[in-house]
C-alpha cells in the first residue's frame, strides 16, 4: 500500500511542475485495461490473459508548440480472465477475490500536432512504464475444515507509448480519447500462501521468461493550464496559452 501512495504522490507531483509558462493539459477519466502475460514457475509456463477497469490521471506540459513530457497513471481493478498452464485452460472470476488492484505510471516525452484546426491535436508519447499488481484471495476447503488464502505483490517494467486525439470544447475545457500501449519484460513477484493464520510458504524473486503486453483505451476530461505574467507577477490561469 505504501507504493502505491508513493506512486500517486509522484504523479501529483509531476502534475503540479507541470503547471509551467507553456501550455499544461490536466485530465482524469476513465480506462478499460486488456493484459496479455507469459512466465515460467517451477518449469511450468503459465500464460494469462485479464480484463480490467478504472480510472486515469494524466498531465501533459509542453515546452513550445510541439515537444514536451508528460505523466499518466492508471488505477484499475481486474474484473475476468483465463489462464493457460500444463493443466488447460482456466477461466478466472476476479469478482470472487477479496482485493485485486493494479495500478501503474507511464512517464516520458511528448509531441503534438494540430489536425485541421487549432481545437483538434494528435499527441503521443513514449517513455518508462512502472506498473503495480496487488492480489488477495482465499478458498474454503470444507473437507479439512481449512481457509487456503494467497497474497501476492508484483512489481514490473518496461516501456509504452500514449496515442490520442484531444479536442477542445472551449478554451478552458477538452476530451480527450486515446489508448496506452505498454510492453513490459522484468517483474519481481512477492506471493505468500497461508492455512488459516499459519503461513505455509513464500516466494520471491524476478519471474522467469517473463513478459507482458497491455492495451488501455481510454476517454478522459481535462482543463488547460498555463501561467500568465499579470502586474509582473506570474498567475496560474486556466485556457490556452495562445
């Protein structure tokens, strides 16, 4: 939990340096998540397929006309998914687990490009993705009479890239839609197993012959923010720059 207050608080807080001389974009929204990973355990590779929802919160800041960085993080809650193992094919009902979080920042550097008028701009970014998995979940055995429960906490990286459209209702306030494409290839797992209060076992370590791919459309809503010199001092207002 204490990451992932972490990982909101340097999101906050890229948002907040992002309020600078040039045009800001600020929007939260919402994302629908599909992730496809592979990794191998005990000899065994086990491929996993998960649907998720959420919410987003992104924050554009640009330079100039065109170049700049930005920061966008995703909190989502896996809701169904299949799992393929030596033992077949498994569907998952992630509705049934005690807690199941994912969350995540992608952060880089970012164009744009005005399309056909001043309100429509094509942006994109790529940079370093981070992303967060937290899974808790137990099953009642009513032949020995046991709770079996499993926590598990992951931790993985790699690279993404954010397309979209955005498009300005007014001066102060847009939409925008797009879609987060991640690719990551390294991921340390925590995962403990319990009988009841007595802990069984655990296991940790970088998860072998790992990789994931993730494709996360979203639709947000934001403000435009920059910074204007009023009486000769600098004012945080909302509208474009230009």
């Amino acid at each position: 939990m204490r990451k992932a207050i972490l990982i909101f608080m340097l999101t906050i807080g890229l948002c907040s340096l992002a309020f600078a001389e040039h045009e800001t974009w600020l929007s939260i929204g919402h994302e629908r998540a599909f992730f496809m990973d592979t990794y191998s355990i005990s000899g065994e590779t086990v491929d996993t397929n998960i649907f998720s929802s959420g919410a987003n919160l992104s924050a554009y800041r640009f330079f100039g006309d065109t170049i700049g960085m930005f920061a966008h993080s995703s909190f989502l809650f896996p809701q169904k998914g299949w799992e393929w193992s030596d033992d077949g094919v498994h569907s998952l009902d992630l509705s049934d687990t005690s807690l199941n979080i994912q969350w995540g920042t992608l952060i880089g550097i970012a164009f744009r490009f005005s399309v056909f008028t001043d309100d429509l701009h094509f942006y994109t970014g790529a940079g370093f993705n981070i992303f967060f998995s937290w899974f808790f979940a137990g099953v009642d055995d009513p032949v020995l009479g046991s709770t079996f429960s499993g926590d598990m906490f992951s931790t993985s990286f790699g690279i993404g890239i954010d397309l979209g459209l955005k498009f300005d209702i007014t001066d102060r306030f847009f939409v925008k839609l797009g879609s987060i494409v991640t690719f990551d290839f390294l991921r340390f797992s925590n995962f403990d197993i319990y009988d009841g209060k007595d802990h069984i076992e655990n296991i940790t370590g970088r998860d072998k012959e790992f990789f994931m791919f993730g494709v996360r459309p979203y639709i947000v809503g934001g403000v435009n923010l920059h910074w204007r010199t009023v009486d000769g001092r600098q004012r945080l207002a909302t509208g474009r720059s230009n």
